[in-house]
C-alpha cells in the first residue's frame, strides 16, 4: 500500500517515556493527539530490550510553531499534559518507565529506534534505578497568622514583650507593641524555614532518592514553603507515609499542612544519575 | 489521599504539580520537535498566574 504523499508531512509521532520489552504490554490509551481527532492510540516501538511508548499526532498541532502556539493556550496546555500524565501513569502500574519531557515529537518512527539503540545503556541504567519505586510529592503549606500565634504562646522573648505592652500606656504601648509584631513575624519565618528544612530531611530519609522543588518561600503569606519529590520504594511506602503523619501531627498545631500527591511516574528522578 | 481523586480547587494545585514535572523534569532528548527552556518558563508563568487569579475568584464570596 502506498502511503498517501499529501499525508505523510502532516503526521508526527510523540513519545512519552521508555519501558523494558520483557513483559511490556500495549495499552489501549488514547493518544495526546485523540481529543483533537487526529491522533491515534499509544503503542509500543520496540527496538531491542527497549519501548518506546508512542501515539501519532497531527503536525498541524504538535509541529514547532504549531506547538508553540498551542502552549499558550492553558485549555489546551492541561488536557495535554493530563493524557500525557495518564498514559505514563498506566504504563507505570504495570511496568518501570522512563519519563520524556512533554512535547517530544518526531517526524518518523526510525528516529526514535536510533534513539533506543543510542541511548540502550543508559536508558537501562535508569530503568534498574527506578525498578519498584513510585515518586510522591509533598508540599507543605505555611499559615503564618496561626504560626505567628504559636509563637506568641511559646517564646520566651514574645510573653515578656507582650507583658511590657500591658504594662506600658500610651505611645510607649504602640511601640512596645510594634517590636512583638516584628518579633513574633522573624520568628515565625525562622520557624517556618526551620521545620520545612526538618520535614524534607525526615521524609528523604525514608526515601530512595529526593529534590527540593523551587516553591515560594517560607516568607510569603499562607504560601507553599516546600515543594518536595520523593522517590520511594513500595516496600517503604509504608514508612514513609508513617514518617509523613508523624510529621503532619507534630506542626498541624503550628499551622503548617503537609500535602501528599502521588503515586506518580517517576518524573523527577528521571535523570537522577546525571543530577550533581 | 491520590491525586487523582481530588476536589476541582485542588486539581489546579495539582495541575501546576503536573506542568511543573512535566515541562521541567522528564528525560530531554533532540526530538523533531521539542520545546525550549525559554518558553517552558513563559508557560509556567503565565499558568500560575491565571490559577492565582482563578483562586482569588473563587474565593471571593
């Protein structure tokens, strides 16, 4: 069958992640391209002891400018990355993969093989790392109003400014005043940076590998004051989520929530080996 | 608790959970097509302040 040459520039392929041919099973998930109707389902491109997880796409929406264009559409932007998360999602229940950054196109499947057969040796390497752990990510929102309380009930240097003030009258009461604000907020912020230091020390050592996100600082207003990954082997899971509750009880009085999301693919762990 | 299975003012959280790994983490290699470095910042700029401006609506009473 000849390939209809009108069509043949217009299609794309996208590839999602890696997994290991040994016991790889094709999924029937739709594509990034389905939504749109031009895409097709995701299928394995085998090359050696190495997937690929693929699915056309369309150039008219996965080709450079068309892509580019198409990022800057939010809409657009969150169906894509949700079937890209889900497709890597499914794949990972069933089998160890290596995450691609989303946007990864081709415009013909013998690329992405040199890749397999390229990339053999490190690619494996990173599947031996990544085998029988999820990623989960922890994030730790700061209230600074309840933390600021806390602080008023427990610092020594805050009680005795706060006995000055009722003790004082007047404009000497205002300034008295003025200087426990300013204290109890430099505490706070201190604490805060203090027991989210604490928290990503305790759950990375529960785990087998972990980043620090680049989240807002512990400084702004009921802000996230840590962003944390957490590569974690399933037969730790249950430690780790001990070390986390563990965690949440201690500073849920101090107005710091810790947020669990997770299981994901491994995302964040991807190019550990190559990381400083 | 999965993130999965969360409340629609949670999924933008998680949305930006997601766009954050996807766009800045995952394995790069030389695609056809790839996205550069320059506009994955612009694009998770632009999204979290359109989902901080979706929260400030909501949240309004």
């Amino acid at each position: 069958m000849t390939a209809d040459p009108a069509d043949a520039g217009d299609r794309g392929y996208y590839v999602y992640g890696i997994v290991e041919s040994e016991g790889a099973a094709p999924e029937a998930a739709p594509g990034v391209g389905a939504g749109s109707g031009s895409g097709s389902d995701v299928f394995l491109l085998e090359h050696g002891s190495l997937c690929a997880l693929v699915s056309e796409v369309s150039l008219a929406e996965f080709g450079e400018t068309e892509l580019r264009q198409n990022l800057e559409r939010p809409a657009w932007l969150e169906e894509k990355v949700r079937v890209h998360d889900e497709v890597l999602a499914q794949a990972a229940r069933a089998a160890t993969v290596v995450p691609l950054r989303f946007g990864t196109v081709y415009r013909s499947l013998e690329p992405i093989r040199e890749l397999l057969a390229r990339e053999q040796a490190s690619l494996s390497r990173t599947l031996a790392r990544l085998r029988g752990k999820r990623e989960w990510g922890v994030k730790c929102l700061v209230d600074r109003g309840r933390l600021g309380d806390w602080v008023r009930r427990s610092d020594d240097r805050a009680a005795a400014l706060a006995a000055q003030a009722a003790a004082e009258t007047g404009g000497s009461a205002y300034f008295v005043r003025k200087r426990l604000e300013r204290h109890v907020r430099e505490r706070a912020d201190a604490e805060a940076a203090r027991l989210v230091d604490r928290a990503h020390e305790r759950l990375a050592a529960a785990a087998s590998d972990a980043v620090r996100g680049t989240g807002v600082g512990p400084g702004s207003d009921g802000g996230v004051a840590l962003s944390g990954s957490y590569l974690v082997d399933t037969a730790a899971e249950d430690a780790f989520r001990g070390a986390l509750r563990e965690l949440a009880g201690e500073y849920e009085p101090l107005g710091l929530r810790l947020e669990l999301s997770g299981p994901w693919p491994p995302y964040s762990f991807a190019v550990g080996e190559e990381r400083p | 608790m999965s993130a999965r299975d969360l409340s629609p003012a949670d999924q933008n959280v998680t949305l930006v959970e997601l766009v954050d790994r996807l766009l800045e983490r995952g394995v790069v290699i030389s695609g056809d097509v790839t996205i550069a470095v320059a506009d994955i910042d612009l694009i998770e700029l632009r999204l979290r302040a359109l989902l901080s401006a979706v929260e400030t609506t909501e949240r309004r009473p």
